[in-house]
C-alpha cells in the first residue's frame, strides 16, 4: 500500500526558537515500512501546502497519516483531511498523535466522515495493523485496539514491552537541515526513555503513557545516535536521566565509538541537584545546553502545578548548572490573573539571571487534570489559541492589557539573549554555521517583533472559528481520579492491560 505520512506546520514559538523533526512519525514510518508498505513521509513545516496536494496528485497515496500531536494543529489536519477525501476518495485517512488521543470524538465529529479512524496512543503497533486490517474491511476497524471510528472505541491501547526494535526512518524525510534550535542548527532528535514518572497537573505526558517510564538500551541508544549526520542532537525525553546509571551506560558507549556531538536536553530541577555527576559527565561529552521546566518563581504557584519541589531548590539546580557551565533556559507560566505587579516582579527576576527565561501562558488541555478542575471557564474554544502563548481564559487585566504586559516580560529574553546581544556572544558560532549554508539561527535573532506583537496576539481572538472545541462533559470539580485521564493503561498484575471502557475525549 501506498502510504503518505504528514506532520502539520509549527506554531508560533517554533517560527523563532526552534523547528524539530518529527521523530514520532519517524518511528511510525519505519514501523509501517517493515511491514510491507511504501513509504512517503511530508514535514508542513518545512514544506507548503500545495506541496501536500501536488504529492496527492502525482503520488496518489491510498492511505494517508496525519500526526496531531498540538491542540493548536487541530484545524488544518481536518481541512486537509477533507481536501484528501475530495481529491482520492477511496483513499484510508487516519490520524494519530498525542492531543489526537484525547479529543478523539470531536476530530471525528469536525471532520464529518473524511476521517476514517483515529490512533489512540503509540501508533508504531498500531499504525501497521490498521493499515492491514484496512485492507480487508474498513467497517470493522473500530475493533483493534488503539482505534476509534464513528461507529465505537477500540479496547485501550497496549504499551509497548520495549524500545529497542524501534528507529526513526530519517532517511525519508527531505530538508533536513532546516531542523534546528537555538545555536545546534542543523540538528536531529532522539530519544532515550519515553514517558515521566512525575503529575504536574497542567500537563498531559504523564496520562498519555500512564505514568509509565520506559527506557531505550545504552547499546540501542548509542547505535542510533552513532547514525545520526547532524552536529547537533536534541534528547526529547520528557525528564532527562531520571536514572543516572542509564545515563553513564549511554555515555561509556557514546565516548568508546568516539561519538562527537552537541547536546540539548530537558530535565526537572530535582533532577539536575540529585544527578549532578552525570549532567557534568554529559558535559563532557558534547552536553551544551539544557531547558529546565522552572514553571513558578514562587513556591505557592509551584504547589499549585503540583511540581513537588520548592523554589529554592529551583535556584539550586540553575545554580549548579551554571557551575557545570551549561547555558540554561527556563520557562515561566503566566496566569492570566496575573496584573502589572505581577508582571513587573517577573521582569525583574529575569534580567537579574543569566539564564534565558521565556513565559508561556497557563493553558488547561484535554488530558492534564486542569482541563478538568479549571472553574474559570474557557474565553475561547478555537483550538488555534490553545498554543500556550494566547490566554484562553478570563485575564484579570483587560485582554489587550494582558498581551502589552505578556510580551513586554517576553522582551528581557529578546533583549538579552537575541538581535545584536546574542550575535556579539555567538559571532563565531554564527560564523560557522553560515559558513556552511546553515541559516536557521541567525535567522531566528530578529524575528521576535514580527512575531512576539500584542496586537498580532489580540487579533486572533477576532477570526472566525472553524471548529469549536467541545468542554469537560461535567461541572469543574477539584479532583478527578488520574486513571480516567490515561490513553494507556498500567498493567495489571498478571500483566494484562485492563480495559475499563476508555471515556470519550471531551
């Protein structure tokens, strides 16, 4: 079977900071390829539209894939599923992805019959027996596991017992080289465990996979990392060496193959205090850069988000890094009952540091427990603002106020750390990289303003909303049972995935 897999455009963030491969999809493309299947794989963000639709006409795929893994995404993966079914109507539309698995019901509903089933979960399993089953009757596929169509749900979608007979097909995927972030440009993906053993209530990693933490082999992990081309690796693992020792056997095998790269990593700030040793060791080995979800500069807010640690803890761990002599990144959450105080205290706070600090918006989603306990009530139910960098819900300053203040904080980072600032500190780095064509983050210094904009911001709550997003089917309540919000379920003790009837997605 001819198979057309499609990643959609990126966000708003990533038109600055970053633009990363879709390793996901590359994991489902290999999948789909070892069983049999030819294999074509389109990147949005690099690409246009009617290079989507082009490839439709001269390729005419009989099935195509879309990853949803953004809210944000939502629109554009149902118009084109509609443009698909009206230029190859027989052809096998399916979507998959992290937010695809917990707004289930309403994609299907906006998309009227153009979407033929979505993938709850890992889709590596899931993808191949789709497509086989496909193939023999499409009016039954709401039987697998992991597969919802109009007419039911599936049984809940199994975990995978392990990582290791898993790689990305990179291979397929054209342009590479206009994957980057910050200074690594080019740079690839890879990933080491997959899932987070922690609850933060505003997000939704954690009930994706259960709970569940999973890791990939040191010698799986370094024969993956020895294939990749690019200087530049990002290690997209939720919490970066949550186990030390899986971090040093990683490490010994990159270090005896003589692997030269440079890293960027996400970890938690406990983390980084329990695990010093081995960030300093990683360091070493090419270790450049490092976000550390800081979330609160206060230790009400971070109790609030359920982050189970303190905020002097916090200021340790940025601390320690610096000691280690990582450049470090940290995000902030802005609630919209935040007022000029609040925002003032804020701005303070990040010029006195070194490090780079970017705020996102508090945002409740499908799948994190403050989609379901939020009792403010959404402003909007566009899926387009649900980007973590629009308010969508009631800001205690007016809206437009809001967005003055928001990006008015958001400019001690372009002040310091982008423009003229960041090319006077990078000069050879960014010598290097036009010296070979690389011109993604020298771009990417003097795009703040056109895109950072209040005005731009408060416009977009104006455009006409093509699909509403559905609410929570009861009342906001304080408390709502973890187990109710996984897309995979923990294992039994006999070792069976239990099935509980998985609810529909609001």
């Amino acid at each position: 079977m001819r198979v057309l897999l499609v990643n959609p455009s990126g966000l708003m963030y990533s038109r600055i900071f970053l633009r990363l491969e879709p390793l996901g999809l590359e994991l489902v493309a290999e999948a789909v390829r070892r069983a049999g299947h030819d294999v074509v794989l389109l990147d949005l963000q690099t690409h246009e539209h009617g290079d989507y639709f082009r490839l439709l006409e001269s390729w005419k795929p009989e099935a195509v894939g879309f990853s949803l893994n953004y809210l944000a995404n939502v629109p554009e993966v149902i118009d084109l599923a509609k443009a698909t079914r009206l230029r190859l109507p027989g052809c096998l539309v399916f979507v998959g992805g992290h937010s695809a698995s917990f707004t289930v019901r309403e994609i299907l509903e906006h998309a009227g019959g153009a979407i033929d089933c979505v993938v709850r979960g890992e889709g590596e399993d899931t993808a191949p027996r789709l497509l086989e089953a496909a193939a023999e009757d499409r009016a039954g596929l709401h039987a697998l596991a992991g597969v919802s169509t109009r007419a039911g749900d599936g049984p809940a979608p199994a975990l995978r017992a392990g990582l290791d007979d898993l790689s990305p097909a990179r291979e397929l995927l054209a342009r590479r080289r206009r994957y980057f972030i910050g200074v690594l440009d080019p740079c690839a993906s890879v990933e080491f465990t997959r899932g987070c053993p922690w609850d933060c209530a505003f997000c939704s990693g954690w009930t994706f996979y259960g709970r569940s933490y999973r890791k990939v082999s040191p010698e799986r992990a370094a024969e993956d990392l020895a294939s990749v081309r690019e200087p530049g690796v990002f290690i997209v693992d939720d919490v970066a060496f949550v186990d030390a020792d899986h971090g040093y056997a990683i490490g010994e095998l990159v270090e005896r193959r003589g692997i030269r790269k440079q890293y960027y990593l996400e970890t938690r700030a406990d983390v980084l205090l329990r695990n010093q040793e081995i960030f300093r060791y990683w360091k070493r080995l090419g270790l450049r850069y490092m976000f550390v979800g800081l979330e609160a500069i206060d230790d009400a807010d971070l109790r609030a988000f359920r982050k189970r640690t303190t905020l002097a803890k916090s200021l340790e761990a940025l601390q320690v890094a610096r000691s280690i002599g990582l450049t470090v990144a940290v995000n902030v959450i802005a609630d919209p009952s935040w007022d000029e105080q609040r925002f003032a205290a804020v701005r303070e706070w990040a010029t006195s540091v070194p490090e780079i600090v970017h705020l996102t918006v508090a945002t409740p989603y499908p799948g994190t427990e403050t989609w379901h306990t939020e009792a403010r009530g959404l402003t909007t139910r566009d899926y387009r603002l649900f980007d973590v960098q629009h308010a969508v819900l009631p800001t205690r300053m007016p809206l437009a106020r809001f967005y003055e203040e928001l990006v008015r904080t958001q400019q001690v980072l372009n002040r310091k750390h982008l423009g003229w600032a960041a090319l006077r500190a990078t000069l050879g780095i960014a010598a290097r990289h036009l010296a070979h064509g690389q011109t993604n983050f020298v771009r990417m210094l003097w795009k703040f303003d056109r895109v950072y904009d209040p005005a731009l911001l408060l416009r977009d709550h104006g455009r006409a909303c093509p699909y509403a997003m559905g609410l929570p089917p009861h009342a906001p309540t304080s408390k709502i049972a973890p187990e109710q919000l996984y897309v995979h379920r923990p294992a039994a003790p006999d070792g069976r995935t239990p099935d509980h009837g998985r609810p529909h997605a609001p």
